[in-house]
C-alpha cells in the first residue's frame, strides 16, 4: 500500500542561527528509513509525468520503486543510466519547477520529494567501498569536451559509455566549473563534485586542467591537429555583468562571480587561504536570483554583520528558488526589494562608504511578462554598506568565438545551435550556459545529453 502521507517527508537541516556561521552542508540529508518512507509516498503513475518534467529524463518512478523496496543499489543503478551527475542533482536542481511539479501527488498534497530520494540514492552509493566502475572497451573515436561544468561532464560521460575516448578540456586548476567555483560549499560540498568526477575518469574520461581553450590550444587545432573528430563547447557564461553605475570601479565593489570564485574555489573563508577576500560590515548584493542568494549567504557566513539583498522588483518576481529565499530569510538575511542602486559611494581613499538607491513601484508588465519596475521620483536613500556584490546575470566568454573560424553567435555571445546542439562548424557541437546564457544545471545537463547523442550518431554515420 502506498505511504498516502500529504507531505514530504522533512530535509533535517542545521539550525539557522549555527549554519550561518559555518560552511557545512546546510541540510543533511535523510536516513535509510525516512527515504523508504518517502519512495512509499509514490503512486506509480502509469503515465509518468514526473519523467516528461526531467531534462535528462530518468526513469523517475523506476528508482523509486527500488528505493521503497530497500534495493538502493538498483536505484543507483537505473539513475545513473541517464545522469552523470546524481549527487549534484539531488542538491541544485530545481525540482520544484520540474519533476515533481509535474508529479500527481502535488495537486492536492505536497509532492513525492524526487531530488531529496535522488540524492540519498547518490550518497548511499558514494559511502559504499569497492564499488567498481566498469570502464567500456575503447571504439577509437576520439572527441575533446571544452568546460568541465555541468553540460561538459554529462557530455563527456554518456559518450565514455559509448567507448569514446573523452578529453576534457578546463580553464581552472580544478574540474567541476560552475559547480565548483559558483555554488557555494553548504549547498554542494566540493568533495561530492569530486566524486563524480572520478568517477567519470573511472569510465576513462582524461581531465586537462589549466587549458584555456582559445589561448592555450584552439578548437581549430583540437580537430586539424590533434585528431578528435568532433569537440563540444560547454564553456559557461562567467563573464560578469554590471550595472553601469556610478562608482562601480570602487575598492570593495565585487562580481558575483569574483565573489564566490574566491569563496568556494580559493576557499576565502579559511585562515590559511591565499587568495583572501574583504572582511566586510555591510555587505549589499545587487539581484534576485540564485547566485545573488549565494552570495548573500557567503558574505553572512564570512562574517558581515548585516547583509541586504537589494532587488528593483517584489518579492513575488524573485527569480531565486523559494527555497534558497527561504533559507536565506532564515539565515537573517535582509531584503530590501523594490528599490535599485544608482550609485555606489566612496570615502576619500576610494573604498565604498555607501550605496544610493531610489525606490521602486510595478508598472505595466514588460516583454517577459513580470510588471516593469518604474522609479518612485524623489525617493533616493543611502544604505550604509563597505561591500556591494553585483549579481544581475552573466555572459559566455567571447574568447572561443574569436579564436574559432566560422562559429556564429548571438549578438549577447551565446553560440548558436540547432536542437542537436550542432553549431556552424561540422563537427562542433555546443550546449548549456555557452548557448542559452545563465541558467540551471539540470538544463546544461540535459543539453550536454541531447549533444552526446548527436556527437555519435555523426561520427558513426560519417
């Protein structure tokens, strides 16, 4: 009989006031018998939606039936036939806006808790010793994957299935891209990136740090040189935006990007670290979105006293994920939406003093549809602050585009493609925030899937 409990099961978690003072994992996870539970809550819908709402596809209800029955491994297994990267998934995705809003259960009660069963899957798997990965036998096709993020190492994985030999080219000294240098520890412990990752070089994938691909060696070279048949950019977008304010060339005015770079990759936060950042008082994050609530709940963590999310719309137009709000409300973070920077301060040695900001009212709706923030006139106030983080967004680096002959891009630099994934170039595929600018991991993944399949149906059929 089904578990016909109307909620899910809770994620133990640390207590606020302890957690924002550390970098531990905020939510920690739920034991062999409350994950039974929750699968239990499973109705086994003959038609599945929850699948249809997942971006790589997996066999939603497959694993969890093998969860409630006790056979973790099985589980593990039937996730692992789609998702290179489960323990990550389990923690990041959006599942709120995928899978389970598309599961039953969640029109009258609280849906199945999809991404907390994947990532208890992915755990118990990762804690087992002697697990042995079966590395495929090589079919001699050669391809080089540009970015070692989400879109690159799902890529990089389905097509070691296939017995390709993977290289995989990274900008940085460790794998992992955005996963490692954007999300924050307490949200995706690094030793958990790390684990796929070796396990993706377990099926054979080769791993080349510190190769900046269009300086270092070129997309041309890659194929007319040195062999590989076809190449898949999955770069990112880590090049900042910002406002174009006043004051924005201020000592102590970061990139989200700089921001949590320094945080997660360098590990700022420790004594030892060398690559240190600014102890700050007051700290204002420019943004509403996941990265913008990363980054407040750092700089909290890193000790500031008081730190403001300023954000020009309402609280109702938050891009972030509810339950990244949630936790940062939780956290003490402080709020101040509908207003907007104008410019940041300065004392007479050029470090920021101050933030001026007008206040804001919701217009008419724009073209995405969200009502259009209009400046309340006369309105302007300063909030004290030593620090402002801008997070509005990013873009993919045009250094590949230059470097690459005949690969079109958009005008804002992400590189166009079909539904496959193909660019221009024969031979070179793209997928994730490289193509569609910033967006979540599941959906680089699911491109980074969609290109894999494409890349072996073009070198088998050539």
């Amino acid at each position: 009989m089904p578990n016909m409990s109307p909620k899910k099961n809770p994620m133990p978690s640390q207590a606020p006031d302890v957690r924002n003072k550390n970098f531990l994992e905020v939510a920690t996870g739920y034991t062999q018998e409350v994950a039974v539970d929750e699968a239990q809550r499973c109705l086994q819908c003959k038609h599945r939606p929850c699948v249809a709402g997942c971006p790589v596809n997996i066999a939603i209800p497959d694993f969890i039936k093998q969860v409630a029955e006790g056979n973790f491994a099985g589980a593990y297994d039937i996730i692992s036939e789609s998702s290179s990267l489960p323990a990550v998934c389990g923690r990041v995705c959006p599942q709120e806006t995928q899978c389970e809003s598309k599961c039953v259960r969640g029109i009258k009660t609280e849906p199945v808790g999809i991404g907390r069963l994947e990532r208890f899957v992915a755990d118990w798997h990762n804690a087992q010793e002697n697990v042995e990965v079966k590395k495929p036998q090589s079919n001699g096709h050669k391809v080089a994957v540009v970015g070692s993020g989400p879109a690159g190492l799902t890529c990089a994985g389905d097509l070691a299935k296939k017995g390709y030999e993977v290289t995989v080219f990274e900008a940085l000294h460790l794998a992992g891209g955005v996963l490692v240098y954007g999300i924050p520890e307490f949200r995706l412990p690094k030793s958990i990136v790390q684990k796929e990752v070796d396990t993706l070089k377990a099926l054979g994938v080769k791993v080349e740090t510190n190769m900046i691909i269009g300086r270092v060696i070129s997309i041309d070279e890659l194929m007319d040189d040195m062999g590989f048949e076809a190449v898949f950019i999955g770069s990112g977008a880590g090049l900042p935006r910002f406002m174009k304010i006043p004051g924005e060339n201020l000592n102590g005015v970061f990139s989200a990007n700089e921001y949590l770079t320094r945080t997660n990759l360098m590990k700022a936060y420790r004594d030892d670290c060398a690559t240190p950042i600014a102890k700050s008082k007051n700290v204002a994050i420019v943004g509403g979105g996941n990265v913008a609530m990363d980054a407040a709940r750092c700089a909290k963590r890193l000790g500031a006293e008081n730190v403001y999310i300023v954000y020009r719309r309402s609280e109702e137009e938050l891009p972030a994920r509810r339950e990244e709000v949630e936790h940062a409300k939780e956290e003490g973070i402080i709020f101040k939406l509908l207003n907007n920077p104008v410019e940041i301060l300065s004392d007479e040695n050029g470090n920021v003093n101050g933030m001026k900001c007008i206040k804001m009212e919701l217009g008419e709706p724009d073209e995405s549809g969200r009502r259009r923030p209009v400046e309340v006139e006369g309105s302007e106030f300063v909030i004290d602050v030593d620090t402002v983080v801008i997070s509005i967004g990013t873009s993919p680096n045009p250094l590949i585009k230059s470097t690459t002959k005949g690969l079109e891009t958009q005008k804002w630099g992400g590189i166009i493609t079909d539904e496959n994934g193909l660019t221009s170039r024969e031979g070179v595929y793209a997928g994730g925030d490289a193509v569609t600018g910033a967006a979540t991991v599941i959906l680089a993944m699911g491109a980074g899937k969609t290109a894999a399949a494409a890349i072996d149906e073009y070198i088998q059929n050539k």
